[in-house]
C-alpha cells in the first residue's frame, strides 16, 4: 500500500501548536491527536487525542506517558520546550501500548540518562535498546522525590486497559493522570483539540464517555458499583483538582468528569441502563 492509502485507513497524527500548554502549577500538557476516521471529503474527522504530561519538581522531572511514535517529530520538540533545557529524569508509561509507551526507546536515545518507573515487566520485550539499569519498578503507594517538596506517587488503576496499567498522582497540583480512565472522542475544530472541558464549556456526560468504557479491561466481569466506590475513596484521599487523561482532554473541574462513572454504571447488567447512554456523542 502507498502512504496514501495507508493514511486514508489509518488515520493522521499532528501535534497542535498550541502544546505545550501548562494545566496546572508545575504540569504541562504535551499532546496530539489521531484522526479515527480519515476521509479527505469531509472537513469534520473523529478524533482521539493523544495525551502526555510532563511534571516539573525543583531537581527532578517526570513525563506521563511516551507520547506516540508517528507523533514524534512534534512531540519531543513540545517536549523540549516544556523541560527549558533541563533533562527529562523520569518516564511512567501507564501501559506498554504504542500511544503510552512507544517511544520509550525514541525518549531514552533523547535522553540516556532517563529512568523508567511504574509497572515495568515486559518493557524490555517492546523495546531491547533500554538496558535493564533504566527500569526501576514501583508498586502503587511508593512515591517519587522530584525535589522542593515535589512527590509522585504511583496510583492503582481502578479502571484498567491492561494488567499492568498504572495511573499516577503529583502531590504539587493535586493532579491525577487516569491513563485511559474517562476517555472520550472529539470532533476536530480549531476549539477542540488542545482545550479543556472548562474552556469549551462543556461537560462529557454518561453517553460522551461510554464508547470509551468499552476499552476497560474485564469490564464484563467487573464489580462496577465496588469499583467506583474505590475510585470515589481515592478522590477523598488525593482531593485532586485536574484530571489528565491520556485520551479525552483535561478536566479542570472535576465534577465534570463523573459522567464517565454513569457510563460505566450503564454497562453494569445489574442495573438499569443510563437513559442517556445512547450511544456515541463527540462533544460538538
């Protein structure tokens, strides 16, 4: 197949101009998208966004997830300008799929001296460039020391993807990063891709949110009311003020996200269905 076609079936990947863009005291957004359905014809494309973060602490800094390989041009240039010199420390990829962990040996030839951190087994399958010494395995509830009083705490994910999917927390701006916890899809515009929830005046709700829930792992068999109470405990914990997710966009007012918990609550088969969860809604 010409590039073309191969565009035409796969879709298209751009960083917007717009990123880096700071979210929060210390985090910046460092993100791209991926055109769902590329057709030429049409103006308006299907979007998933692409999200990474990057965590600036007084000696150390850290970025969620690696960014997506055919990103890269774009991306490690955003990444650049958000790090102002300093060197890129620490990488927690949520999960070893190519948008959170595939350019983990493009980052780790940027920067050598990079450590690896998180849920690491298997990494090294994926990318044999790494040596061993860069991976430093943490479990959820061990933190991170990024300087100033900075920490990184790794966070059990509720709502999984894959086995070794990890969310993380930064106690400086009381962010959490969901990895592809309230997910959703967009419309492309010019006020869409690279804004917040709260800068377009929206709010997803349960329907916005549910083709995205399909992607959580065992969802069949999961105990949804149990897990979202436990999710709901871990906000009471934390107290975070920005959901940064790895698809989806940013949430700045948290309430705003919870329609993701009513979509999950619609797949439960003990419960009646959400009368909102319809379908799939791109948040034009």
């Amino acid at each position: 197949m010409e590039l073309d076609d191969l565009l035409d079936v796969y879709g298209t990947y751009f960083v917007h101009e717009r990123f880096p863009r700071p979210i929060a005291d210390g985090v910046s957004w460092i993100g791209g998208c991926s055109a769902l359905f590329m057709d030429r014809a049409k103006p308006d494309l299907a979007h998933s966004a692409l999200n990474s973060y990057l965590v600036l602490g007084e000696e150390k800094t850290l970025l969620v997830d690696t960014g997506h390989p055919a990103l890269w041009p774009g991306f490690s240039a955003a990444v650049e300008k958000a790090l102002g010199g300093r060197p890129l420390d620490y990488v927690m990829p949520t999960h070893p799929e190519i948008p959170h962990g595939g350019s983990l040996t493009l980052l780790h030839r940027r920067w050598p001296g990079l450590t690896v951190v998180g849920d690491t087994r298997d990494y090294f399958l994926y990318h044999p460039e790494i040596p061993d010494g860069a991976y430093r395995e943490m479990r959820p509830g061990e933190r991170l020391d990024l300087g100033g009083g900075r920490e990184f705490e790794i966070v059990e994910a509720l709502f999984k993807d894959l086995p070794n999917t990890v969310w993380g927390f930064d106690h400086g701006s009381r962010t959490l990063f969901p990895a592809d916890g309230f997910a959703f899809f967009h419309w492309h515009s010019q006020d869409a891709c690279g804004f917040t929830t709260e800068d377009r005046g929206f709010t997803p709700d349960a329907a916005t949110y549910a083709p995205m829930t399909e992607i959580v792992s065992g969802l069949e068999l999961l105990d949804i009311e149990d897990t979202i109470q436990r999710f709901l405990r871990l906000v009471e914990h934390t107290s975070p003020t920005v959901i940064a997710p790895a698809h989806g966009t940013v949430v700045t007012d948290l309430p705003n996200a919870f329609g993701y918990l009513e979509a999950l609550r619609a797949k439960d088969r003990t419960t009646t269905p959400h009368p909102h969860d319809s379908g799939a809604h791109h948040g034009r």
